[in-house]
C-alpha cells in the first residue's frame, strides 16, 4: 500500500492523469479500467481525456452507479462519458437502467458483461473515491453490499443514509483486482482518512479500510487537505 500526498486538488488531478495513463500505456490488450464516481476524479477524468493514452486496448466500466436514468446529471456513467469516454476511443460498459427493471437484476446483467470482460477474474486498475464516511464504491457503513455472497463481483445495495438503491462493485472483485488507486481530496476527507488508514483500536472498521485486504496494490492519492489528520509521516511519500 502506497500513500502519495500532493500539494493540492490540482495538482493531485493531474498526478492522478498521468498514474492511469501510465498504467493503461505499461499495459496489455484489453486493460481493464474501472472508473469511479462522485466529483473528485471530474479534473483528473479531464486532463486524462487530453494524455497520450493507448485508449484503444482498454475496457472501461463503472466501479459504483447510482439507481437513476442512464442521462440523469448525477449519474456516475453519464459524469465519466461526458468527462472522458466520449472524447477518447476506448470501449465502455455502462450498467443499464430501465423503469421495467430492477436494480438486482442491472447489477446481475453487469456483473454478467465484467465476467465477459475479465476471464481472469482480475481488472488492471480500478478507480476508487472515497466519502466522509469512509465508503467507497457504493459501499457504505452498515449496508448489506458490505457482506456480499462469495462469488459475486456486482451488487444492487439499498444505502439507507441516502434512501437510494446503489450498484456496486464488491470487495471479492475489488480484492481481485491488480491495482486499486483512491483519490481522495479535502479537509472535509482529513477525519474519515485518518481513520481508514490509521485506526484507533476503538474505532469500528470503515468500508475503504477493507479494500486493502486483498491481494491488490492499493495506491492512496491525496492532497495535503486530505492528510491533515495522517500522525505517522512514514507512511506518505510527497508527490
Ligand atoms: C458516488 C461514488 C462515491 C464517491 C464518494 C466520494 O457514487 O458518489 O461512487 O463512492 O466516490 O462518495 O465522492 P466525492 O468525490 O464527490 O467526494
């Protein structure tokens, strides 16, 4: 696990740019992106779109969606489309939506194509936010998405904090994958990181802390807003 502090959000967005280009470039065939959602990859998704990036070995999909029309503004496919995949040539799977559907059966539908998509059961790098209190994903504190069956990579998850149906990728996929990178911005981000990265033993285990427990490279991109509350300096690099 890797802990990269940048000066501030933009600079932390245009690191974050060249860490996926660089991934996607060092990469094979059918490299496997999962985006995330929310608004802090908005300026990293923007520069992105304007790197020299092997764009046409990659599948990208979505990390998290929320239960709403696939043109609704505060859908996360229709941010990172109108952000990034539709100025770049790459392949994107998108979780559908319909009125005559349920969010079980969407996700069941998606978890379907990213097992088309990933026949090693691995994605390349998967994109992840994480919120003030410590989710990601839409994995959130006291959901049942957090106890997934085994085998499942792609949930529908009820968050009654927002009285909202979300979809999400599970920690068995996220746990699989080879890299997860977060980007983390804010002073309102500081307390919630503090305790996913270092956690009183008091303290109950927050969503994003449980995505370090697989076997995948975890990379924590953050600006210097968001480590304010970080006590073991040895644990950051400065970007
Ligand atoms: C979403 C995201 C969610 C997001 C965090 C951080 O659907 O909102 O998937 O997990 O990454 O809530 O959101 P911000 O980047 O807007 O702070």
């Amino acid at each position: 696990m890797q802990v990269i502090v940048y000066p501030d959000a933009d600079t932390l967005a245009d690191a974050a740019a060249r860490f996926i280009a660089e991934a996607v470039n060092t990469g094979q065939e059918g490299f496997s992106l999962g985006l995330a959602g929310g608004s802090t990859p908005i300026e990293t998704y923007d520069r992105l779109s304007r790197l020299d990036v092997a764009w046409e070995r990659v599948e990208a999909w979505m990390s998290d969606e929320r239960w709403v029309p696939l043109d609704d503004p505060e859908c996360n496919g229709n941010q990172a489309a109108r952000e990034l995949m539709d100025h770049v040539p790459a392949r994107f799977h998108r979780p559908q939506f319909a009125a005559w559907l349920t969010a079980a059966d969407s996700a069941a539908h998606y978890e379907a194509v990213l097992r088309s998509l990933h026949p090693s059961g691995r994605s390349d790098l998967i994109l992840l936010g994480m919120g003030e209190d410590g989710h990601c994903a839409s994995l959130f504190p006291g959901t049942a998405a957090l106890d997934s069956p085994s085998g499942r990579w792609f949930v529908h998850n009820y968050v009654p904090q927002l009285d909202a149906e979300r979809l999400t990728t599970t920690y068995e996929f996220l746990h699989a994958a080879h890299a997860v990178a977060f980007l983390v911005a804010g002073t309102a981000k500081a307390e919630a990181l503090r305790a996913v990265l270092e956690p009183r033993p008091d303290e109950s285990v927050l969503p994003s802390t449980r995505v370090m427990d697989g076997e995948s490279e975890v990379t924590w991109l953050i600006d210097k807003a968001a480590a304010a509350e970080l006590a073991d300096t040895d644990l950051v690099e400065m970007g």
